[in-house]
C-alpha cells in the first residue's frame, strides 16, 4: 500500500477556498481541522477540561492550530501547541496572528516522543485531538504530561484506532496510509493512564460521530473532484478517498472505534 498525503496537503492548501468549503461541508464551522471531532465536541473538550481565562494549557499534535485557536477565542486561555509538521505549525501562527491571538497561542515544531519541552507543574491542562495515535510510547508521553501538570490537572485524548473486531491486512494497510499509527485494543487506553499516575474521570464512545465526519468529508471532497485532482494529483486524491471510505466502514461496523478519554493529576 503506497503511502498517501493528506497533513500537506490540507496545511499547504488551508488558505484555498475548495478546501474551506470541504471543512464547512463535513464539520459545519471551519477551525481547520482535519480530525474526526465535531464542533459540538471541541465545546465540550473545553467543558471538561475546565479551560478559564487564567488557564495554561499544551496540544499534542495540534496540526494548523483549529481547535487551539477556538479555545483561546472562547476562553481567554493561553494554549501552547506542539507539531511535527512543519506547515502546520506555520499555518496555525499564521492564523493566530490574524485573529489576534499571538499574545495568547503558540504553536512549535517539536516531536513529542522525545518528551515535553516544558518545566514541571506549569500548566493546568494538556490535551490530544485524534494525534496520540501517532506517538509509539504512549505510556512514556502520559508520564509527561502528568510531569507537567500542576496538582489537579487535567489531561484529555481522543483516539480512534481502538480495536473492537476483526480487521483484514488490507483494511489496516489502509487505514494507515497517511502516516504512522499505533492501533490499541480496548482497555488499553485505560490501562496506560492509571500507569501514569492519573485518576480516569470519564471514557465517551464517539465511534458514530467518527464515522459521520469521514463519510462528510469523503463526500465533500468528492463534489469538488474536478477541483482537488489538479491540487493532489489523481493518485493521492484517489488514496485520500480510500483511507475516509475505510475510516467510515471500520467505525461505522464499530470494528475500529474512537474514544474520548478524561483523566485527572
């Protein structure tokens, strides 16, 4: 299975207005994401995290900076986001700088498998939006996390490569096109956040909402084919439509699911 792009593809093209429309069209408001959370979950990510004004909070995986920037704009939070990808990054400064948010939201460069750039006990929340997935030692970043984290932080996740049924070679050689992933069996999760150290606060399925933005975005992006294939290229518009198809088929058989995980210092 060729490996297929879709973070440069989306960072490098944030700006064009097809991409705009696909973003409107699968998630109702355009943050520029490219997750599987809906808008309505981003509100409540910022609910049960607590997030104030005087709140300091990291993203793991923050991508061109969506839902960072929807939290510093609802609550006044100061958010520092982390990113391999380097046109995400700049995407996401970018976009703080327009919306008046670089005195309050950061975004860096940074691979997070080689720890957390932070001092101890700074920072009162650190969350993850459908990116913990791509880290391999997930039990060593949790750590970090709680090393961050004043007394009674909190730390949330989501992450939907949680396997509840069988799964074929070809379907996981898919799935896992566009990067790579580490795919957990159920418990898991749990199992590595109470290693940590942290207390679990709350587990939410959120397979079926998985499964409706893959199936949005699959066809939004097929509506503006005639546009997207001279951006990509046929054989990455064509793998980018394989990988949401196969999104939408494993949650919504509920074979591959997606949790939200909440977890307290």
């Amino acid at each position: 299975m060729s490996k297929v792009d879709l973070y440069d593809t989306s960072y490098g093209n944030n700006a064009v207005q097809a991409y705009r429309e696909v973003r409107l069209d699968t998630y109702g408001e355009d943050f520029g994401q490219t997750s599987w959370a809906t808008s309505k979950e981003f509100r409540q990510m910022s609910a049960a995290l607590g997030l104030q004004g005087e709140s300091r909070i990291v993203e793991i995986g923050c991508g061109s900076g969506g839902c960072a920037l929807y939290f510093a704009q609802a609550t006044g939070c100061r958010v520092e986001g982390l990113d391999v990808n380097p046109a995400g990054v700049r995407v996401g400064n970018e976009a703080a700088v327009a919306k008046g948010l670089a005195s309050r939201v950061v975004f860096s460069e940074h691979d997070v498998s080689r720890g957390l750039p932070y001092d101890s006990g700074k920072f009162d929340a650190v969350y993850s939006n459908d990116a913990i997935c791509h880290v391999p030692k997930r039990l060593e970043l949790l750590r970090e996390c709680w090393r961050i984290l004043k007394p009674s932080g909190r730390v949330l996740f989501s992450d939907a490569l949680v396997v509840t049924g069988a799964l074929s070679n070809e379907e996981i050689a898919v799935r896992s096109s566009i990067g790579f992933y580490v795919f957990v069996p159920r418990g898991e999760n749990e199992r590595v956040i109470e290693e940590a150290g942290f207390q679990l606060l709350q587990v939410e399925d959120t397979t079926a909402n998985a499964a409706a933005v893959a199936k949005r975005w699959h066809d939004a992006r097929a509506r503006r084919e005639n546009i997207l294939v001279p951006i990509e290229g046929r054989e990455n518009f064509d793998g980018l439509q394989g990988f949401l198809s196969c999104v939408y088929t494993l949650a919504g058989e509920r074979r591959l699911s997606r949790f939200l995980y909440l977890a307290g210092k």
